[in-house]
C-alpha cells in the first residue's frame, strides 16, 4: 500500500486535491493547525478503510497525505461506498499521532459522499468539525469522549485487584458499561436529525466500543483464581449485559463484529481454560452457531485475520469461504486467498538494498527464497536472527537456497540503525528493504502483512510456498527446515 503524498500551494491556488475521483464522489477535508510552530512542516494525514476493513488489515486501506502551508490543508479523497471509516492522524517529523483515541483504540470517523468538513486541529490534538456532514463527526467525536474511565475508579480497580477480590471488580465494571452504554446512546439522541442509517451505525459502534476491551480481557487470563472467578461471572452474570443491536448495519459496523469475535473467543477459552491454543476450527463452529448471514460472515473474516499466524490458516479460510454468502466479507476473503494460497503467483517484488540496487523477485528464479520481515525497535523480531540459524546451518552452501532480510520501515536511517546494532539480521541474508514505503509497502500490503516478525517461503518457480511458515524460534526451526526441503524437490 503506496502512502499518497500530495502537496499544493493553498495560497496561490486555493485548488483542491482529488485523489482517484471526481469532486461529486469525494469527500473534501479541509483545515487548519493552530500551532505555529508546525505550520509548514505538519502533515495531514488519512487512512480510509475499505469494505469497513480494520485499521491493522494494510490489504483494505488506503493512506493519503497532505502538507500543510501556512498551518492550512486541503484534501479531496475518493468516497469508497454509500458509508465508509477514516482515520485522522498528524506528522511531524518522524512521528504519526491518530488524532483520537478510546479507552487505547484508535478512534475511525464515519463519512458519506458528499461531505465537506472544515477540520480545526489544536495544538492539544482536540478537533472541531464544522461544515457538511459535521454533525455526525461531532457525534461520534462526544462518543468517543465520553469513554473515560476516572482516575479514581481506575485505582479502585487497582485496589480490588492486587486483593484479588475479583468478584468486586465485576460488580464495579458492569454498571460502568451499562452506564457508559447508555451515555454513548443518549449523545445519539441529542443528534435528531442524523440520517437513520447513519444513527443505525453509530448505534451499532457504540456497543462494540463499550464492550470491547471487557470482552478481550477474558481472552488473556493467566491467573488461575482469576480464570476460577470469570467463569463464574460469565455463566451467572453475562446474561445481564445489554444485547448487541441487530438492525441493518449490524455487520458494517467498524467495532461491533470485531467485539462480536471477542466475546465468541472469550466464552471458548474460559470452556477451555486447561488448553493452551484454541484450534480454530473450534471458534468457526461457534461463530456460526451464534450468528447469521453478513454478521456472521465479517466476525468469520475477522477471526481468519487474526489467526494470520497459524501455520494451514489458508486451507481454513477456503472452507471459511466456501459457507459465505455472496457479500463484502466474501470478496475481501476470496482475494486475500488468491494473493496467499500455496501455488499462486508470489508478489513481484522491486526493493533495493544498501548500496541502491533494486533486487527483483525474478532476480531469484529456481531459488527456494525465505524472507524475514522486521523493524527496527521490535521486540520479537529480535529473537528472528535466533531461530533462523539452524535453518540457515541447515542449508549452508546450498545456492538453491536464499535468504532475505527485508526492513520494513520507511527511513533508511532506520534501517541502517537496525543493521548497525546486529540484533535483526544474520551474514548470511540478502539485506533489502520497503523504505520508503515503509509498512505501506505494496508487498506488505498484498500478503495482508501487520505484525512482525514475518516470514514468507516462496518457491523456485515464483510462487507462494506460504506466507505463513511455520516459526523457528523455540523448536530448532525443524518444520521450517522440513518446508524448505519439499520446496527443493517440487
């Protein structure tokens, strides 16, 4: 996913960028930042999401960017359909601060063809919207606001907590989500004139954002009397909370299905809190005894791409597709198969190495290829270098065999720091990088890629061995090593 990045002269022009589409199909943002002292060197940044696709699916989205002049910017951006999700973010320098946040969430605007906001970004990062197509921006602005939790229930929790009165903590928590429930929909309220399918979707948003960390937090309990307590709660108390709205909006939803999937894997851990891993064929069954139609299909999707991770995850998504009806989740699943699936054409990848050379995919023909993706700062990727070596040992002087080290960040001083400090990489890798792209990348991008460490086999012949291979680090690299043989003999 290529970052647009478009700059205009406001004052000598007071045109408009359109990116991919005409003015009648765009959504126009316009505005201003407040703080002089960045009022030349800001971007304005915007992801729009596809198909109401997460933020961390680089596949589904879109990042267009604008420097402002004289503290001022104006970006027209393509409407995607009749509802979509944007981000809102700010750089400067080498940093990007979403613009708003809920409860550690990175907060997504609701727009409509046709909108023209006027945007005023404080120093602060607070906004105010005004124009056409505002009163829902201020909408889901106040939603968003109202999430809080005080700095006092915050410590009574904390309290609670540390005297592993958990009981207690359940007995708080509930009446706040109820609460902040009820404050999100009374903000609904106060909107009357909103569109009725916009209400519908915001209405829907607002049940996922208030649930959505309670619901995750069942999915990491590690401590056994903890675990002990929250089975409890849930088979005596989860009936108490407030339903999920099922209206006509239900599965476009940018937060609902996503809490829809953590309440589903939250419920299958606690069934089964002796075990480790949840296969996922165990969570499919029960998504699709839970829900129905559209709903059910984007939670399937959902829970597809957080199982990205799993060694076979895309033999699970064919059979996932194969009992989809005919919508959005279903075409969104059908093409990350066809970029993924075993066989399939690898991405024709151009990435340069140090010393500027473009390496190309078919630079590498009738070679089995191992790419490592990282970035520099990451924790896990650290201990890549580590569990490649006995793969890498394994096929020492083998010229069939090439190993790739592939940076993923889009500064090359980034990338220079990271190899300077010999924690990423090995000798023996083809050192190459995405810069400036970055993690927008369209090699990244095309494989769905958004946590690292990654891997990717690809075959000889140019083609997708698996984009998700088995990790080496903490079993000798023994199925890795078993994969890269019976790619030598195909």
């Amino acid at each position: 996913m290529k970052s647009k990045i478009y700059s205009f002269l406001i004052a000598l022009l007071g045109s408009i960028i359109v990116c991919h589409a005409s003015i009648r199909d765009s959504v126009i943002i316009q505005g201003t930042f407040t703080d002089s002292t960045i009022a030349n060197t800001a971007l304005f940044e915007v992801a729009v999401m596809q198909n109401n696709a997460k933020m961390a699916w680089p596949s589904y989205s879109e990042v267009y960017q604008v420097k402002a002049v004289d503290g001022q910017f104006r970006l027209a951006i393509p409407s995607e359909s009749d509802l979509f999700y944007v981000s809102l973010a700010k750089g400067v320098g080498d940093s990007r601060d979403k613009l708003l946040y809920y409860v550690g969430q990175e907060a997504v605007f609701l727009f409509q063809p046709g909108d023209n906001i006027t945007l005023k970004i404080n120093k602060d990062n607070s906004l105010r919207f005004s124009g056409k197509g505002s009163e829902k921006m201020n909408c889901q602005q106040k939603i968003y606001e109202s999430g809080a939790i005080t700095p006092a229930f915050q410590s009574r929790l904390t309290e609670l907590h540390n005297m592993h009165d958990f009981q207690g903590i359940y007995r708080c928590i509930i009446p706040f989500l109820k609460n902040s429930l009820q404050a999100k929909l009374d903000i609904i309220q106060s909107y009357p004139s909103l569109d009725s399918i916009v209400r519908d979707r915001i209405v829907a948003d607002c049940y996922g954002l208030t649930f959505h960390q309670f619901y995750k937090d069942f999915t990491f309990l590690s401590n056994p009397e903890q675990k002990i307590h929250a089975q409890i709660f849930w088979n005596n108390k989860l009936s108490s909370l407030p339903k999920y709205p099922v209206n006509s909006q239900s599965s476009s939803s940018y937060y609902l299905p996503q809490t829809l999937y953590n309440l589903a894997l939250a419920e299958l851990r606690l069934r089964n809190s002796h075990r480790k891993d949840i296969p996922y064929n165990d969570l499919y069954e029960l998504i699709k005894s839970k829900y129905s139609e559209e709903l059910r299909d984007q939670i399937s999707l959902i829970s597809l791409f957080e199982y990205t991770n799993r060694t076979g995850i895309v033999d699970n998504a064919q059979k996932v597709l194969d009992e989809m009806g005919f919508n959005r989740s279903q075409k969104m699943l059908e093409e990350w198969i066809g970029k993924t699936k075993t066989g399939n054409p690898a991405y024709d990848f151009h990435l340069k190495n140090e010393k500027g050379q473009v390496l190309k995919l078919k630079d590498f023909k009738g070679k089995v290829l191992i790419l490592d993706f990282w970035f520099y700062g990451c924790f896990g990727c650290r201990f890549m270098p580590a569990g490649l070596r006995p793969v890498v040992d394994a096929f020492k002087g083998n010229k069939n065999v090439v190993f790739l080290s592939v940076n993923v960040d889009d500064l090359q001083r980034r990338w220079q720091a990271g190899l300077k400090s010999g924690d990423y990489t090995l000798k023996e890798q083809i050192e190459i990088s995405t810069a400036p792209e970055g993690f927008q990348h369209p090699l990244l991008k095309h494989y769905n890629y958004k946590a690292f460490p990654q891997l990717l086999v690809i075959g000889k012949d140019g083609k997708n061995i698996s984009s998700n291979p088995p990790d080496p680090r903490g079993n000798s690299g023994e199925k890795l090593i078993a994969m890269i043989k019976e790619a030598l003999v195909q």
